[in-house]
C-alpha cells in the first residue's frame, strides 16, 4: 500500500482521495468518502497526504480527533517554488497553478481570511477553492518536475517539506491553545491601570497620567496623540522628531516620566486591556491564529491576538494547567550560529560549536575580551549597522572571520543589484522588499515603535519596496541569515512533534526562537530532552555536518513569567 495519498474535496461535500506513485500521479482508482476524517482515519498506514491547504483540511480532521504524521501543502509549495522562480507576488492558490500550467487566464488569489475568535474550525473545502482530485494531482506532479529545476532539488524538497510540516504544528497550536488565567490577567490590568471607568474611557492610571503631562506642559496634551507630544515639547522649546521612547529618554524634561510611564501602560490597555481578554480567552486558553511563514523571511505570524508581542508583564497569566508544566526553551545566539553554518567560516564555526557565550568567545578572538564590542559587531554584519563605531567594528569581525563577512557581504549586493538571494535551503527573498521585521533590534538599533514588539501581520513583501538600493541591501544581508534560521526552527518544530507523539505534551507557542510546550510535570524531563535532541537533528538536516550547534536556554516553570 502506498505510503502517499491524496485528498480533495467533492462537488457533492464528499472527499474523492486515491494512492500516489513516486511520481506523483494515481497509483490506484480515485475512490469517494462521504466523510473526509472517516477517509483518512481508515488508512493508518499513510504517511503522508497531499491536499490543497493544510489550514483548510487540518482543523476540521482535528476536531474529530484525527491527526496526521505528515502532509503535503500544494498551494504552501506553489508559494515557494514561484519565489524561487523569482516571482513572487503571482496568484499562489491550486487554481493559479493550474491555470498556468495549462495555458489559461490565471485566477487572483481569494481574500485572506479574517481571523476567527470562534471555537468552530472552518468550513473544508470552500465551494470558490475546490479543485478537482485529478487536477490537482497535475499541480502537485508538476511542482515535483519543478522542484527538480531548483539550485539545490534536495534542499528544496526539504523546504517544502518542513513548510508543510509547520503548517501541521500550527493547526495544532490554534487547537490546543496558549493556557491563560483570566483571573490572573485581570488582577494585572487593575494593578497596573486602576479602575475602569464607564463607557470605555481610560482607566484610572492613565487618567492620572495624562493630568501629569499636560500639567507639565502648562496646557491640555493628548498623550495619546503623538503630533500633540510633539508640538507640546517644541512649545516648550524642545526639539523632538518622535515619541519613541528612545528619543524621549534622552530628553530633560518632566513630561517625560509620565509620558513615558503612559505610553507603555497605555500600550498594555489597548493590545492586551480587558477587550483583549475577552475577545481571545476563552475556556481557560488564548487562542490566536498562527500562520506558519507568515513573512518573506519564513517567520510566523498571527492573524490578530498580538500573540508574537506578548508584554513580560502579562506573561505573569500564562499559566500551567493543575499538574502540569510549561517547558519553555529559547534558542542562545541563533542568528550568529546560523551565519557560520550558511558561511561556513571556518573560525565562526569553531565558536559556534560550543555551547557557552557565543559573543563572549568572539571577543576573546577579536575584541580583546569585549563582549558587547563583539555582540554589536557579529549583528551589525548580519543588520548591516556600518555607521559610526559599526564600521570599525565590522573591520575588525573581518579580519577575524573573512568568511563569514564576505557572505553576507555578497548578499547585499546582490539585494542591492536586484538579484534574487536565497536561504540554505532555497526560501527566496524577492528582488525588492521593505525592511525585514524587527531586524537590528537585539542589536540596540532603533527600529519599529517605541515599543520595539514585531509586527502581527503579514510582513513585507513586493510592493512595498523602499526604491532605496542600499535598504535593499540590507533586507538581503539580513535575509540570508534569518531565512535560514527560518528553516532551521521548521524543523526543530517538526522534529519536536513527533518526539512528542506518543506524550500528553503539546506545543503551545512558537516565536522566532521560541517555543513552549505544555505538559504534565513527569514529562517535562523528557520534553527537554526532546528538545536538545530536535535541536541537533535540526542542525544537521537543515546545514548538513558542521561543528555548529544550537544550544537552548530551557526553563520547566508553573508561570511563564518565571522562565526569565
């Protein structure tokens, strides 16, 4: 029996599903269910389906209880391979494909779906995306030919692999859901902003905050509206270009303490205030939509919930279950670790073999002992900071590690030249994009909001290109090495479900280097376990046999607050 199987949704609600040869094609008669989960729940024995969209599919197999080893994601995979193609941006959806594959007018791609707060999953199949059995079985055989026609086939199909795979553990993670005390939320909010008042005005604290800055000023201020801060400082005869909290900390005056102290609090109350809680609590979880590659670079997203910029501060509500643990593992040093497995710098790599201070041994070789001379160094060649102390910095990190300087030095200007630049395994960055999300924050550069939090939506992508050559440049700089920690993590996502399989464990949450999983507390030894063994089999799948590793900062904790 053929270890492959393929799935599509019928005219009649039913689901037509049939065996699939090596290369991609029928191997055995199209058979009709009347019931997609009863179709596959009666064949154990496959290992992988080919469907049309996994989030479409997967929800409504996990409501009735029915989870699957490993998928394949037609349109997922028609998203990469275009990208590879260099054409991003072009109708992604099985009908697209389709259509160009026979010659046809190209569909646009349907809107995206809004994001749902509901507890239902939504409906398989909808009646505007159906496509027949046989049809998509003619996308799905022309992307393993077009797979072949990439750079690098193995590590392409590897991608679209471990893509389809992360859309596995999403569904799940939507599933399961984040455990979150509503009662401890709560709690927080009153401590921290007060009473609240009828009608949905702000609450106490803020209140009293605003009186603070306005007071100071001499006149009315609407700290909520940034031209009013600005105006009032450059009444008061202070220059300001912003009210990011970095500028503003740099100014003498006394609005700045509650201005300060009402932009964070009044962050909370709108991202994470008593809206938010019941909006997306329900039944003792937080339950956002993850999107797995959800920006260019490969990082996931959520569709509202603002799961990616959960506040330290709230953190205090995300709570184990009565007996059980959270298990949260943050990736050390990542980014600097993947540019020696991609570059392959010899000397890079040596450091990145250890498990201790990745900045501290790359002082010790070139920044005689100065661990944050050496941290700014190593993100500024990946951020390309090359202003100012940068520049020296970088000069220095190039004599001790050519390799490794050259690599994302090429990358740049092949962003700057429009070139197409490519992770390790092949995610494909498009010839002009914006500024990729949250990048040069660790390493102390100012970016985004006051805030700093990553952006919960899409992420950049053509249409939204600067026309600045050199902003090009550095999206790609960035691109190759935070692409490939993309990659990276999809399979330590991968690798870690199915070490968890056979537990009561689930994955929960996931964040760039980031991952918690929920389970009983005589579990979570081997839950760590997992984790450290995921991380290597990642390693050398992802970047093939190099002396780097990747070492996690695990903590077991009843709170997620406690894990830092």
């Amino acid at each position: 029996m053929s270890g492959r199987w393929a799935l599509a949704a019928a005219e009649d609600g039913g689901v037509d599903v049939a065996p699939l040869g090596p290369d991609g094609l029928p191997a055995g008669p199209v058979r009709r269910e009347s019931d997609l989960a009863g179709a596959v729940r009666s064949r154990p024995e496959v290992t992988r389906w080919v469907w049309r969209s996994t989030a479409d599919v997967y929800p409504r197999l996990l409501a009735t209880g029915v989870r699957v080893e490993r998928c394949y994601d037609v349109e997922d995979a028609e998203t990469l391979l275009l990208g590879h193609e260099g054409r991003h941006g072009e109708p992604r959806s099985a009908a697209a494909a389709l259509a160009r594959l026979r010659g046809g007018p190209v569909p646009p791609d349907p809107p995206q779906r809004q994001a749902d707060t509901g507890a239902q999953p939504p409906l398989f199949e909808p009646a505007g995306h159906r496509l027949p059995l046989t049809d998509l079985l003619a996308v799905y055989a022309e992307q393993q030919r077009r797979h072949e026609r990439t750079a690098h086939p193995d590590r392409m199909r590897l991608l679209t692999a471990t893509e389809s795979a992360g859309m596995l553990v999403a569904a799940e993670m939507n599933r399961s859901g984040l455990p979150w005390s509503a009662e401890v939320h709560r709690a927080l909010l009153h401590d921290l902003l007060g009473e609240r008042y009828a009608g949905g005005g702000e609450p106490r604290r803020l209140a009293e905050l605003a009186e603070e800055v306005s007071a100071a000023f001499g006149r009315r201020v609407r700290p909520d509206l940034p031209a009013d801060v600005v105006r009032a400082f450059a009444g008061a005869g202070v220059k300001v270009r912003s009210t990011r909290r970095w500028e503003l900390a740099a100014v003498d005056h006394p609005a700045v303490r509650p201005l300060l102290e009402y932009k964070k609090l009044y962050r909370i109350w709108v991202a994470h205030g008593w809206s938010w809680l019941q909006n997306w609590v329900r039944d003792g979880r937080f339950r956002p939509e993850f999107l797995a590659g959800g920006t260019v670079t490969g990082r996931w997203v959520t569709n509202g919930g603002g799961a990616l910029q959960i506040p330290k501060v709230i953190r205090r509500a995300v709570v184990a279950d009565p007996g059980w643990r959270l298990v949260v593992a943050d990736a050390d040093q990542m980014e600097p670790r993947v540019l020696a497995a991609v570059s392959r710098d010899p000397g890079l790599m040596e450091v990145a073999g250890r498990e201790s201070d990745l900045y501290q041994s790359v002082s010790d070789r070139a920044f005689s002992g100065d661990r944050s001379q050496a941290k700014l160094a190593v993100l500024g060649a990946v951020y390309g900071q090359t202003s100012g102390d940068g520049l020296k910095n970088l000069a220095a990190l190039r004599r001790r590690f050519p390799v490794a300087v050259a690599y994302v030095d090429e990358a740049a200007r092949a962003g700057e030249e429009g070139r197409l630049v490519r992770t390790w395994l092949g995610r494909t960055c498009p010839p002009a994009a914006g500024p990729v999300e949250d990048a040069g924050e660790e390493a102390g550069i100012p970016v985004g909001d006051d805030t700093g939090d990553q952006a919960d939506g899409p992420g950049w992508g053509p249409g939204h290109a600067s026309g600045d050559s050199r902003a090009r440049g550095r999206f790609a700089r960035n691109f190759v090495v935070q692409g490939s920690a993309a990659d990276w993590a999809l399979l330590l996502l991968a690798g870690l479900r199915r070490a968890c399989a056979d537990l009561e464990a689930e994955l929960v949450f996931f964040q760039h280097d980031e991952v918690i999983v929920h389970c009983p507390a005589d579990e979570a030894a081997a839950v760590v376990e997992a984790i450290r063994e995921a991380s290597l089999l990642a390693g050398r799948l992802t970047f093939g046999e190099t002396p780097v590793r990747f070492p996690f900062t695990t903590a077991v904790v009843e709170c997620y607050a406690d894990a830092k």
